[in-house]
C-alpha cells in the first residue's frame, strides 16, 4: 500500500477543495438568477440539442429549475438503489446506473432513469418522443432494443424452436398492429429468463437432454449475447464499450475513454462514463456504433479493416501487426490491422466508404435503425438499404422522385443525396460534412463513362439482356475479405455462477465460449434473402458443454452434455455437443453477409469458376459453394470430424438448417453452371 | 462584528493562499499530474469516478472477455506522472502466477486522465492472461481462486515511470 505525504499539492488540494466547497455551497443557498435555473451550477454546459433553449434543461431531463438547491433541483437517488444495483457490480458513486441492465432500470423510478438520460427508453415518449414522435413510436420494437436477432438463431439452430422467429429479446416489445403476413415479423417479445435454481435441479432430475441443452443455451445467450443494445448499459466498463442507452446511445456520442472534453465545470472529465459534450447529434461516428458491432458479425471491426484476434500463437501470421491498446474488454494486441507487415498489401483494408471519410451513419438513416414499428426476427429484415440503393442498377441510374428527394426501392427517403453542381449525385457525409460523389454504374458503362472490358464483362448486361448482377449481390463480387471464425467451444459449468446481463444479478452456471480457428481468405457463396447469390459466413457453430454440480443435484463436475475423450498427451479433454436439429450430426450456422468491406477491384473471376479442368481446381471451387474444404475439421464426439467450412454432403444434401428464411445454399442449378465454368488462361 | 470581520479576512487569506498555490506551476513535483521523481501508481477498482485501492490478496473478478480470452479489469490511479491534456502513456500489463509470468502485455499511447489535484487515471484497462497458455475453460477453472500478482508499469512521456504489484485472488464469475 502506498504512504500518502502531506506535500505541497495536498495543501492546495486541501485550499481548493475550501474554494470548491464554498462555491458549491453558494449553489445550494443562493436562488438561481430568474434567467439562469440548472445553468447557475451547469455553467458553460452545450445546448444538447438546437430546438430546447439552454437553461430549459427540465424539458428532457425532468426536476425543477426553480428550485434553489442542487436536492431541490435534481430527481432524487431512488432509495431502493443500491438494492437494485446490488452486489455484482463494481463500486460506484451514490445513484450511478451507466452499468444497470435492462431489468434494473426497469425496476428504477423512471423519473429517475430520465433525470439521468432523457434518451432512455423507458423516458423518451415524454422527451424525445415530443418532437420526433414518428421515430420514438418506432424505436423501442426495432432490432436494436430488442436483440432478437441475436437469440432466435441460437434457440432455432439448437432445436430449441421449430421457427425462424423471435419469441425472446432482451426487452418486452409488443406491436398491437402486427401483420403476421410481413416476413419474419412477430407480435411481441418478452425477455429472455433462462430456469433458475429450482428448475435447474428438476431438469437435470428429469434426466431431459434437450431440456438440458435448453438451459444451457439460455444462460449461455442471456449471460454472453445481453451486453449491447439500447434497452440497458452493460458492460460500460472499459475503452471502447462506452455509451448511453436508447435513443442517445447513437445520438450522443462518447469517444473510446468515454470522458467529457465540454465546458460544464461540474462534469468530471478525468473518468467515464460521459459523452464527449452534451450535445444530441446525427453526426454519428463509426467509433459509436462500434461501442456495440465489434460483436455478431463484426461489421463495426471490418468496416474500419480490423480483424479480432485472440486465437493462439499458431494461428496468428508472423509479421501480422497488432493494435497495442485496450479495446472492448480485450487485452492490448488482441485485435490486428494488417496480416503481414513485410508487404505493401493491406489484407484486412477498411471499407472504402470508410476509408474516404463516410461512416454508418452516412448510410444507415432512417428505418434501418429505427425500425418501422414492426418487431423483426433479425436486422436483416429490418435494414433494407440495398447497394443500388445509391449507386443504381448496371441499366439504370437513380434518380430523383417529382419532389426532388432520392428514395431506396423500398420508398425511404435518403435525404443525404443531392444532384451535385456538375449534375452527378452526391451524399453529403454527415460526420465529414464533405461532397462525396456517387458513382452510378450505369453511367459508368455506358458510351464514355469509362469501364473497364473486364468490369462490362462482368457487369453490362449480355446479348440476352442477362447480367451476373441480376444473380448476384454487388458485395459478392465486391467484397475485399471476410473473416470466418470456425468451431465456438462454448462450457456452461453449474459450479459456478455469473452475472446475467439481462437482469444484472448472478445466476447459476457460468458459460465461457472461444473459437478455435479463423480465416480470412476463404470466400464461402450462398443464396441471400433476395434470391440473389451473396457471400457466406459460418456463423454458431457452438459446440456446447454441460458440466453439472451438486448444488443442484448432479456430481460436481459431471458431464451432462459432452463427451470425454483422450487428448492424446496423456490426459483427456471435453468435446462439445454440436446441435442435432432434425438428426443432423452437426446443425452449424451459416449465414449470408455483406461484411462491409467494400472494395473498388472485385473478386476474380477465378474465386467462384475453376481456373483450369483439374480435379484439384474443382475440389476447390466446389468449397466456394459449401461442400467442404478440409481446412478446418472439428473433432466431433462420437464421430467423424466436421468440416467447419462445409455446409453440403457430396451429393449435395444439406448438412445444416440456414436460420434466415429465403436463405441456403446456391440453387444446384446454379451452382452446377458455375461449377461447370473452367475459365480461360 | 469582530467574529465577521476576522471570518471575511480568512476567507481573504484563503483565497489569495489557494490563488498563490495555484499559481506555483513551475513545481512540478506539487502538480500530481505532472512528471516527477516520486511517481507512484495504485490498482483498484470502481466505475462512474469511484476508486477503491485493491486490498492485499482481495478478491477479484477474472472477467471472460465477450469473444474469448481472460482478464482483470482495473482501474490505474497515478501520480507525479504527466497526465491530462495530450499526455500519452505506455502501459505495461503483466500477471504472474507463481512467480512466473502468465501474461504481459503493452498498452501503447494511452491517454492518461488527470483528477485535478488527485493525479492522473485510466479507467478499464484489462490485464489479460496469455492466450497461448490460457484459453479453455479448463483453463479458467485452474485460475478460480488462485493468488496472483498483477504487475503494472506506467510510463510517460518524459520518462518518468512508476510500477505497482499488487496481490489479488481471482474469482472466476460471480
């Protein structure tokens, strides 16, 4: 333990804190001048947001500006608190809740959680809802509160639900004018509440192995898949994760220390959790939506060309070059910029939208993250912003509607296209505030607009008036790498416990996941859910350990689910069960993607057709289309070894369920007459 | 009258005495977010602004980051280490089981936060466990309940460094 001396900088700390305590004391006994109310102490604070006049702070937060006292002024810290915050979270001030989970601040005196952020769900009828009524209606069913998207696949995948639709969010959503006919939409959403102690002892009494794998996946979903989206905070702890909830968790933005940088002398700027300046934006950076998408599908990481790691030495390239700082509760080093420093390629080069200055929020306006009142099953249902949105289609440009307002094929305004000066279509960047021309492809293969012979044989529609983009997505072709993690080794152990992020408390089992292999050079092809052929990622192939206790009626450290097997060193090792939906020996999730790694030069044409007629060429195209490469075979119990990468049998029957409907494996047409391509040298 | 009289000429002292000690930025050895010879650093724990020193052998929580990988989240609290404004820190993160090192890692240019008159800070930073030796959940098991020493090193700009080892018991989960 550090001895503290009484220094020269404590007798100032000491005098300051005189001063300090004198101010502040003036604060709470001298009425607030009639024009000044919160902004006697709050001096210098940003106006958050243009249309509410500065010192009329009550009309988000709440509280009384006419009071004369900071306890007169503030919503008062709820006395049951530190009973809702309870144990499992680390030391906090008084009344601090930028940790809580849905269910605490669900639990909480809303007038509190509003004094707190006006943006939160549970507050923004009475706040945001006042002047952006259309949005809020909306908000609170979208996918990001929700987070449906992340439990149906899991519990459909497993079994667990015969349906690719959500029953379990992690928040209570109901639409009452829910139109079952609107694909992949449901009714309501309740939270997901994984068995307790009680039910965890008379299910694994029962001897029911699904109902076991049930629970585990459960706990394994509430505890893992529960950190982000907009109905709580959790984890909020460490660089990178900080954010609001709800609407202000994109419209506010925190910078990677979550600390102030703005002039309100009473906000703290040496610790986090506060956005970079009081100030509600649309401006909103990459960075924020990362604070959540460094997870799922890591769109937020590849965007911005970087790969995660945290895999062992062996599968980490030599010269690969890590980033050296702490990032979304990782150790420094455990994400990487580039595979192969000794060179002048990039391998895992940002989006290049990202990299000409354009952020998410460039694209994603509007119903993509607010949703449209419906609940969906998944994003992908609910962002419907295609490619050609922007840039047209290979026959015709976009243009805009008799109002001059340029729309998705949907009908959406995008209100960030213009008709530039020269006449072309620009997207003014919300966060750059730039012109950014956008190319219109079929200016570009028209009479002058400069294609390439490759790109009009690639693109321009043939003699029969047939073009690969009427088959494939743009981003199957223009997607610069992608990167599949194989084999997620996930434990649920009853001798432990852990927090659920659902409720902020612990609960029985602790559930730990890693995967075991990755690749970035793989191109797996499937059909997406426009029909069109798209880029694949292997996605949930969690093979599930369930290790009992006593507590609650087991032998500790008994395996309920799994199988011990030799390690070949002399010890013995734990091998996961895959999921065996419908007797498949091992149910693997696959999922179309646009990885958002958008890239000018395409793929060749020679990742999808066979470069020559040899057996080898076809063995590896064959991989394209998911019957398997070899490269990643994963130890089964009980079994044969599953290709990672391997979604077909030889014949072409499939080996697993797809968890978005519409989606699979490329057509065997299709397929066939790719396969049967052998381009020329 | 005399009571109010000598009340005002002590807060006039006071504050002309905290206006002169304000001023005396030249001393950086008075400034704890300014780098010095007697830099110091303590780990603890806390979130929204608290801190709390790690006791002795406390117990704390070995975090399971969200895609894999094991760690000890921390908070640093610094002093007489340049902190606050541009000032940029190395961080050197180690943990040793038994004496022997289980993991070691840099955090290069990290920004560090000065607390007015308290020192500087950094919030969140994860001292991790070598994934080369520490990725199953056996793994994590063979960690719940062990004693272990996190070693920090803090750097700054100027060169001045500061290192704390601190004694703590992992507990895995709850």
């Amino acid at each position: 333990m550090r001895h503290r001396t009484f220094t020269a900088s404590r007798i100032r700390a000491a005098l300051g804190a005189c001063v300090f305590i004198s101010l502040v004391a003036s604060c709470e006994r001298k009425p607030p001048p009639a024009a000044a109310g919160c902004l006697t102490c709050h001096q210098g604070i940003e106006q958050a947001h243009g249309p509410i006049p500065p010192d009329e702070c009550v009309v988000c937060h709440g509280g009384d500006a006419s009071a004369n006292t900071k306890q007169g002024a503030h919503v008062p810290v709820p006395m049951d608190w530190a009973e809702i915050r309870g144990t499992g979270l680390p030391p906090a001030p008084h009344g601090f809740i930028r940790d809580f989970a849905p269910d605490q601040l669900d639990r909480l005196d809303p007038d509190y959680v509003r004094f707190i952020n006006p943006g939160d769900i549970r507050a923004v009828e009475q706040t945001c809802g006042s002047c952006h009524p259309d949005q809020v209606a909306t908000m609170p069913t979208s996918v990001m509160v929700t987070n449906a998207g992340h439990y149906f696949p899991t519990l459909y995948l497993a079994g667990i639900q015969d349906d690719r639709l959500a029953t379990v969010g992690s928040y209570a959503a109901e639409d009452p004018d829910c139109d079952p006919s609107v694909p992949g939409s449901v009714c309501a959403l309740r939270p997901l509440q994984p068995p307790g102690a009680e039910e965890i002892t008379q299910i694994i009494a029962s001897g029911d192995q699904a109902a076991v794998e049930q629970l585990a996946y459960e706990h394994y979903l509430a505890k893992n898949c529960n950190t982000c989206h907009q109905a709580g905070y959790p984890r909020n702890n460490s660089p990178g994760l900080y954010r609001s909830s709800g609407c202000t968790s994109c419209h506010m933005v925190y910078d990677k220390l979550g600390t102030y940088a703005g002039s309100d002398p009473t906000i703290p700027k040496s610790s986090p959790v506060h956005p970079i300046r009081h100030e509600i934006t649309a401006a909103i950076p990459s960075e924020q939506c990362a604070t959540c998408h460094f997870q799922g599908a890591r769109i937020g990481l590849a965007f911005r060309g970087i790969r995660e790691g945290g895999f062992k030495e062996d599968q980490t390239p030599p010269n690969a070059v890590a980033i050296q700082d702490t990032l979304y509760g990782h150790s420094p080093g455990y994400y990487f910029s580039d595979e192969d420093s000794s060179n002048d390629i990039d391998e895992t080069p940002p989006d290049l939208h990202y990299a000409a200055g354009m952020h998410c929020s460039d694209c994603h306006v509007g119903s993509d993250v607010h949703g449209d009142g419906r609940i969906y099953s998944s994003s992908k249902l609910q962002v419907d912003l295609r490619c050609e949105d922007c840039h047209g289609t290979v026959r015709d440009p976009i243009r805009p509607d008799d109002d001059g307002v340029f729309r998705t094929a949907s009908g959406r305004a995008l209100s960030q296209l213009s008709v530039g000066s020269d006449g072309g279509v620009v997207l003014t960047g919300r966060v750059d505030g730039a012109a950014h021309p956008v190319a219109q492809v079929a200016d570009l293969l028209g009479e002058g607009g400069g294609a390439s012979a490759a790109m009009h044989a690639a693109m321009a529609p043939d003699a029969a008036g047939w073009s690969h983009t009427d088959a494939l997505t743009c981003d199957t072709c223009h997607t610069s790498w992608a990167q599949q993690c194989v084999g997620c080794h996930v434990t649920y152990d009853l001798r432990l416990e852990q927090v659920d992020y659902q409720t902020g408390t612990t609960s029985p089992g602790l559930t730990q996941g890693g995967r075991s292999m990755f690749s970035i050079s793989d191109v797996l092809l499937g059909t997406g859910q426009d029909g069109r052929v798209q880029g694949v990622m292997a996605s949930q192939q969690v093979q599930m350990t369930v290790v009992g206790s006593s507590l609650y009626g087991s032998v500790d450290g008994e395996i309920l689910q799994g199988e011990t097997v030799d390690d070949g060193a002399g010890g013995t090792r734990v091998l996961g069960e895959f999921r065996h939906r419908n007797g498949l020996e091992a149910n693997n999730g696959f999922a179309p993607i646009f990885s958002h790694t958008t890239t000018r030069e395409p793929r060749g044409c020679d990742v999808c057709h066979r470069r020559d007629d040899s057996d080898e060429e076809l063995a590896r195209v064959r991989g394209v289309y998911g019957f398997g490469t070899g490269e990643f075979m994963l130890d089964a119990p009980g079994g044969q070894p599953v290709d990672g990468l391997q979604f077909l049998a030889d014949d072409g029957t499939a080996l697993t369920t797809w968890v978005h409907e519409g989606t699979g494996p490329v057509e065997p047409e299709a397929r066939q007459r790719a396969l049967d391509v052998v381009l020329s040298p | 009258m005399h009571i109010l009289m000598g009340g005002r000429l002590l807060c006039a002292v006071v504050l002309i005495v905290s206006q002169v000690a304000a001023c005396d930025g030249d001393d950086p050895a008075s400034d704890p977010c300014a780098s010095g010879a007697d830099a110091a650093i303590v780990l603890g724990k806390g979130v929204g602004g608290a801190f709390t020193p790690y006791e002795d052998g406390e117990s704390v929580q070995l975090d399971v980051a969200p895609q894999g990988g094991f760690g000890v989240t921390v908070v640093i609290s610094t002093e007489a280490l340049a902190a606050g404004g541009d000032n940029l820190v190395d961080i050197q993160m180690d943990v040793e089981v038994d004496g022997s090192t289980a993991g070691a890692f840099l955090l290069e240019d990290a920004a560090l936060l000065c607390e007015p008159s308290v020192g500087g800070r950094f919030d969140g930073a994860v001292v991790g466990f070598d994934p080369n030796q520490y990725s199953s959940f056996d793994d994590l098991l063979d960690l719940n309940g062990q004693r272990v020493d996190l070693v920090v090193s803090v750097t700054d700009a100027d060169g001045a460094s500061a290192t704390a080892r601190q004694s703590v018991t992992l507990d895995v989960g709850s």
